[in-house]
C-alpha cells in the first residue's frame, strides 16, 4: 500500500478513536454523570475537543492528502479507498477554512444562545431571543461562504445534514406534499369517527415498560453484546462505535406509546450503526450517510414497521399482559387505530405521520425566507402562527408553544429540519422496495420474524457505510430517484381506512 | 503571576483533564461497557495514552519545568507553586527517563503476562507463569535503574506506590508486627470461645443490599450528587475528577458483609476524592498522596469506625430489618463478634484484620527476596508454603490458593504490598489522634454521626492534596512518626476481649 495512505489511515484511525471517545463522555454525561461534574466534565470535553481540532487540522494531513488526492481518481484507488480520501479531505478542508475568530464567535453564540433560547422559551419572550438568531443569521451565511463557496448559503448549511440536497430539490417535494397532505388533514378531521385513545392514559408501571423496551429492541434485532439501553431526559442513539451503541428512553408512569415508540426509533438508530462496516477500520467510508438516511433509518422501524397494522396484532396480546387494567377491552385493531390517531397539534415532536411534514415545511420556509432575506427575524412569531393556521389550523396560543418551541435555531442549526421529512420519505420509498423484493414482510411482521428485513436493511444500505451519497443510496435501493408519491400513496391509503374515509 | 509557571499550569490541566477522560473510560469499561466493545475501547484508550504520553514528555514542558525549577525554592513561590513544580518535574523526569523500548516491552510484558497468570492458576501451574516472574524482575530492576538511580531496586519500586519509604523503614516495623501478631493468632486460635458466624450466612436479597450500602455510605459522608454507585466485578473507587466520584461493590446472595463493607471500605476512598482541594485548579497538588494515605482512609471506615462495637450496635436494627429471616434471633453483640471473627485462612483478599498484616509480610519478604537475589522464581511456591505455614500455621493445598493467587505480579506491580498495611497502621494511628481531639467518637458513632469524623479527616488529609509526603501526613495529624504500637495494641485490646482471652 502507498506510503501517504497508510499515514492516511493512520491519522484518521487516531482522529476517530478520539472521537469515540467523545461520543463515549457525551452518552456519560446525559446518562451517569453526577449533577455536580458539569464543571469539571466541561473542561475535560474542551481539552479532548482541542486535541482533536489540533489533529484534524494537523497541516501535514493536508500535506498527506492533497498529495493522495491528485492520484485519487486514477486505478490505484478502489472505491473505498476513494471514499476514504474524498471524505477526510472534504472534513480537513471544512475545518481549516473556517477563520478561527468564526468558529469561536459560532461556538460561544451557540452556547449562550442556547440559555437565553431556555429564559425567553420560560419567559414566553421571542423578542429576547431574536438578536440571537439575527446574529446566528449572519455567521451563518459567513461561514458558508468560508467553507462551501459554490452553494447559496441556505444550500450550504443544508449541505451539512444533507449532503448533495440542494433547495432546488426540497421545494418542488415540499410543495407537493402540501398539495395532498393539507386536504387530507381536512378530511380527517372533518371526519366524525374519530379513534378512540382513552385507554393510552392511565398508569403504566416503569418496569414493566422498560421490560417491553428490551423486548422488542431485542427482537428487532439490536444486539445487547455490542450495545446498551438506558434512560436519559431526552432519548437519543449514542456510544463510541458500531461495537458499542447505547441507546436511551425515558419512561413516563402516565404513557408507555412515548418509551416504547422512542425505543423503536432508537432502535431503527442502531441498528444503522451496529451494521456499520467497522471491519473496513475506523475510517471515514465505514460512517454512516447523512442525517435524512439516518433518520429514514429509525422511522422505516418506528413507522413502516411498529405503527403497522400487522405489528400491532403481534405485539398486542404483550401489551395487554403487561397493562391488563388499560387494555383487557381493546381490540388490536383498536390499538392500531390510537396510536395511529392524526390530529394538528402545536408541537413537532409529538406529531403524528401525517402533520409532521407540515411542521417540518414550515420551519423550511421560514429559514429559506430568512436566508433570502424575504423573511424578518423580528415578524417570525406572527409568520409562524399564520403558516400553522394555513397548514394545520390551528394557532399557538404563545410563542413557547410556537416559534420558541425547538432548540435546533439557538445552536445556529439552520437546514437540519428537512432531513426528518426527507428521512420520512425515504423510509417509505425503501419499503415498498422491501415489499417487492421480499413480499411476505407484513406477514413476517405479523409473526414477529424481522430477521429478513434487518438483513435486507444491513445489506442495501447499512453495510455500505459512506460509499454513496444519500441520492445513490435512494436509486440503487430503490431503483429510482427520491419519489414523494409512495410517501402520499402510503399515507392516504392507511389514513383512509382507519378514519374509513370514502 | 510569572509566565512560564503560567504556561506550566496550563499544560498541566490539560494532562489533567485527558487524565480525568482516561479514568471515566476506565469505569465504563468496568461498569458499561458492552462486551463486544473491548476490541474497539482498546483502540480507544491507545489513542488516548498515546495524546497523554506525548503531553508529559513534551520537551516544551521540560524546558518550562527546568526553568522553573531553578527559581522554585526561592521565595516567588509559596507551598502550592512548590508543590506543583516538584511533583511535575518528578512526573516528567520519570516519563522520559525510560527507553522507549523498556516502555513498550513493560507494557506488553504486563499484557501478556495477565493472561498467563490467569491460565497458570486455572491450571494450578506455577511453572507456567514463572518466566514471566523472572522477565519482569529483570524489566523492573532495569527500570528503577533508570527512573529512581539513586535508590536501591526494590526500594525504588516501593517508591512508586508510597513515596519516601524504603525496605529500611518498613523491615523493623513488619518484624515487630510479627512478633506481636503471631502470639495473639496463635491465642484467638487455641482458644474455644469461638464466635458464631453461622447467621452470616444464608439468602439476603440483592435489592435490599443495595439499599443498605447507599444508606451506609450516604450517612457516613458520601456526596452522590458529585458521584455515583454501581456493580463491577472487583470492586473499586473511579471517576474522572473530585466533582464525579465512582464506587462499586458486588452483591452476592448468600454473603451481605462482603458488599456491605467492600462500600463503606470504597466510600472511605471516595471522601478521600471528594475532599481534594480541587479549587486549587487540576494540578498534582490536588491529587491525592501515595497509596498507603489512600488505603489509610478506607480502612479507617472499615475497621476503626465499620468493624467497631458502635457502629454494629447503631445499624444492628437496619440490618436485622432488611435480613429478618437470619437476624431475628441475633444480638448486636453476637453480631459484632461474628463480623470480627479472626481466623488464618489461604486469601488475603479475604483476611481479617489480624491475619491479613501477616499476607502482606509473607509477599514483602518474598519480594525483598527476589530483588536482593536470597529468593529464587522458581523456588517460591516452596517459599510461599512455608512462610504460611511459619506465619499463620496453614498450607496452601495448591499453588491456586497460594503464590498464585493475587494478581499484582502478573502486571509487574513490585512493592506495592506494604502499603496495604502500612494504610492499617496509619488508619489506627490517625484514629486514636482522632479520640484525643475528639474523645466523644465513639458516641457519635453509635448514634450515626459522622459529620465531625469526616471534617476531622477533611481538614487534617483529604485537603492538602500531595502537599505533604505520607511521613509528614503522619507526623502533622498525630504528632509523632508512623508508630506500630497503636495498631499492636488496637488489636490485642480488641482481639482480647471479642475472645476472652487471659
């Protein structure tokens, strides 16, 4: 092997050791850490994230790469190594082009910026909070055009979460998507059968749904011999390798759907990472794609799957042994029709299917306007409440339960929200792939048999790592490019049996 | 404040700080980590020691340190600077003193030499595990040479693990110790008051355990809001920082001692921790002092306050509470004689109090032996039997249950022994300084207050970091150097009347 590509390897093996160790600490901290080692762990973060900068931005990486990146595209390079070089470059050349006063002013901002977000949220006081995202605004832009001058500064920070995913792409998807969704929404709630949901509010003892948690990751198919679940304020998939993922749930005593769903799409999460291909080393072609397949990933499981028809009937006779007093007089068909109840709500986290693209296109059409300038910082509270009347009917009654509701804009994430619609879409489309490919998954599904398709999940998309772009992954799987109708087929189809919709 | 001390600070917290990383990644991987992990933590922590390693031999930290040291006596700085200077330059002058090859050949000696130790006692085979004995004798004589040249082999191994004290100190007092000890074994045994241990065994629920070890440990002094306790195979006392404290124990069913006072023996390390003056930034002269002061501390709370007649007659009540079944028909009285109970057995993780000075002895003699060349590897099983025999009137029926049974040799750590018992004579002599200040101890201890105990340890140890060296420790709290005589008459005083001997 040439000399510069082992160095290569080297340097990148080191720098992602280092940043298993950081994923480790942060898992630490939202889950073990003692209240009192917030100081201390800070300081402990801030050493290790210096060293890490030092080594990605090691000058003689560059050396190493701009010399491996002339050859790049020639025979001597198979696909992986290719990837490999691409990658590491693409992150050498985002991080030392960025002036080092941006990245402290972007860092300092997000962390204020995060605490006045928490007073003014409390303090139902948008205006507290906008100098902070006219501010964010402008870094924003700047570091754009630092770091990927070609793109429009929008497209730029999309980039970021979604590579290759431009504007142009969203808009004409976004657009159709309100076409049909809104009426249907309509149509729904115009409708007098209505699901009953009483019997999801009750008690639910803690134990017994964290028995449920590891009952069904575990016939999922996480594996507990390279992973954890545990419990932390906000549920989220972490851990410092594909041999070592750690996923978490929290549990309410008056709600089990949240644990059980969460852990799910945790699941959907790591089983991603665990089938990652770490065997190809610690490198840049072994991570996974972007954040809209990562999300596709966990919705295919929390969605396509668990809110199935087919999954309920398997599962419930479980769910009605564990919570007798709730459930002994519902039916499956019953229980699939609540938790698959729609209904335009303020909040995006706890959206149904069906309104969630909503949330998402609005908040997409307020940071495009920002970004274009067609959009003022200071008229967002009302924009907001006038696109919520628009698209879901219904208006917030503050800006905490509107505008101030995500924490995404006071850490300077502008362009990630799209990626929750475009994972959605995504997991709809690889499904109907799956049913084409292997058409006794509902079947299977309804036996509790998810071997098939978590190997199908392995072998189309997770064992490929970074090798294609999310576009790629979308065509090779699926045969075709990101299509919005098996998104809208899927929906209106479900939708208009059970609200039984003529 | 001068520039270079300055720039020393600095280097010196962001060693700390990736020292506090390394000691979190050590807990989790006792305590969290997934099984499958260990290949890729490995890596991980390589990584890590790697950044470290290259951090205290940087040559620029040399420089300072040797520009500093020249000035450190004068009077631009006060205890603290001095402290930080000599403990620093000690660290660096020890780290780059070593050839590269002796590290690497130390380090991969103590890796292999673990798993070989751990078959040669599966196979009860000492033959097995003797090179590796006789390699590391020669790595650890080489390496004295090298880091401590002025001091003799073995004396410079001790060193290591409690500063300042050599085989000139120790020799006579382990001689005093056995001429005292073995008499009083000898007495406890032959006499035919034997106390009953039979309650002590049985079935005690693990989760009642638990709740028992956190309220011990809370009570005597333990801030879980700056740190935590969990299960682990062997346990230990973790954690990153003074702000973020770990202690594990192991619940065994049929055995609710061992857990109960493997936490409080834990927790007596832990207030240690927690009480460093970590305000004084993350330098060496916060950290804590050798290994004796550290096992001087939890054997203060094991023995001198856990094993005494107060505190059984305070918790008697808590423990019959939880363990009814076994404990109805017991006096707190029959209670505190049975968790005394002296007896010469194989294991010295398992000694009581008594006995267990003579283990150590036995190993420090065998050491001694070994560096001074009176001893040979292959003659110790040999060695071991008879000294067992000499000294506590048993032999191991296998070399499992004798020379093989710790796992300190297998990783090179020579020396390391004595401070075992010199922390059971410090912990006594700082009791007994502790009831002349406060002569209503006992007292206090029977009624479960323990806040004047703590301060005491606080204000006299915990906070003066590596201030002082453990002879100057002894000689500020208790007014004298390290004397046998309280531990000698602790014993006799105790033994004497649980036995009724004459």
């Amino acid at each position: 092997m040439n000399q510069h590509y082992k160095n290569l390897v080297q340097r990148l093996e080191e720098i992602a050791h280092l940043n298993g160790v950081m994923s480790t600490l942060g898992w630490d901290q939202e889950v073990m850490m003692p209240i009192g080692a917030s100081e201390s762990r800070a300081k402990q973060i801030a050493a290790l994230a210096g060293i890490i900068h030092e080594r990605t931005t090691d000058p003689a990486l560059g050396d190493c790469l701009h010399e491996l990146h002339e050859t790049s595209n020639t025979s001597d390079w198979g696909a992986i190594e290719r990837c490999n070089i691409r990658e590491a470059l693409r992150n050498y050349e985002m991080e030392v082009r960025i002036p080092k006063q941006l990245v402290q002013e972007i860092a300092e901002l997000s962390s204020r910026g995060q605490g006045i977000w928490v007073a003014a949220r409390q303090d139902n006081k948008f205006s507290d909070f906008a100098p902070v995202l006219k501010r964010f605004l402008k870094l924003k832009v700047e570091w754009a055009q630092c770091v990927l001058p070609n793109l429009q500064p929008y497209d730029a920070n999309i980039d970021l979460f979604e590579r290759g995913t431009t504007t142009a792409m969203i808009t004409p998807i976004f657009e159709r998507l309100k076409l049909e969704l809104i009426p249907l929404i309509h149509a729904i709630q115009g409708h007098s059968h209505q699901p009953d949901t009483s019997f999801l509010r009750g008690k639910f003892e803690k134990e017994k749904q964290e028995l449920l948690a590891r009952k069904l990751s575990r016939e999922i198919g996480f594996d507990f011999d390279r992973g954890r679940m545990d419990v932390s304020v906000h549920p989220f998939c972490g851990g410092g390798h594909p041999t070592d993922v750690r996923i978490t749930t929290r549990y309410s005593e008056s709600n089990f759907i949240e644990s059980l769903y969460s852990i799910i799409h945790e699941t959907g999460h790591a089983l991603y990472e665990q089938g990652r291909p770490h065997q190809l080393g610690d490198l840049p072609v072994t991570e996974s794609s972007t954040m809209g397949i990562h999300e596709s990933q966990s919705l295919f499981w929390e969605r396509m799957i668990a809110q199935s028809k087919s999954f309920c009937m398997h599962y419930f006779q479980a769910f009605r042994e564990a919570f007798s007093d709730n459930l002994q007089a519902v039916t499956a068909e019953e229980f699939y029709r609540a938790i698959n109840n729609c209904k335009p709500d303020f909040i995006r986290v706890e959206a149904d299917e069906v309104t969630y693209p909503l949330h998402v296109i609005l908040r997409y059409e307020i940071e495009r306007g920002l970004f274009d300038g067609s959009v003022a910082v200071d008229d967002l509270p009302q924009v907001w409440n006038e696109l919520m009347q628009k698209y879901l009917g219904i208006k917030p009654p503050t800006d905490t339960l509107g505008v101030l509701q995500d924490s995404h804009w006071s850490g300077g994430a502008f362009g990630y929200f799209p990626s929750y619609t475009l994972g959605a879409l995504y997991a709809c489309q690889f499904y109907q792939a799956l049913l084409k490919e292997q058409p006794d998954t509902e079947r299977n599904v309804a036996v509790g048999y998810f071997a098939p398709i978590k190997h199908w999940l392995n072998e189309k998309i997770h064992r490929h790592g970074k090798l294609y772009s999310p576009q790629e992954i979308v065509q090779n799987v699926t045969g075709e490019s990101l299509n919005p109708d098996y998104f809208i087929t899927y929906l209106k189809t479900k939708y208009r049996e059970i609200y039984q919709l003529t």
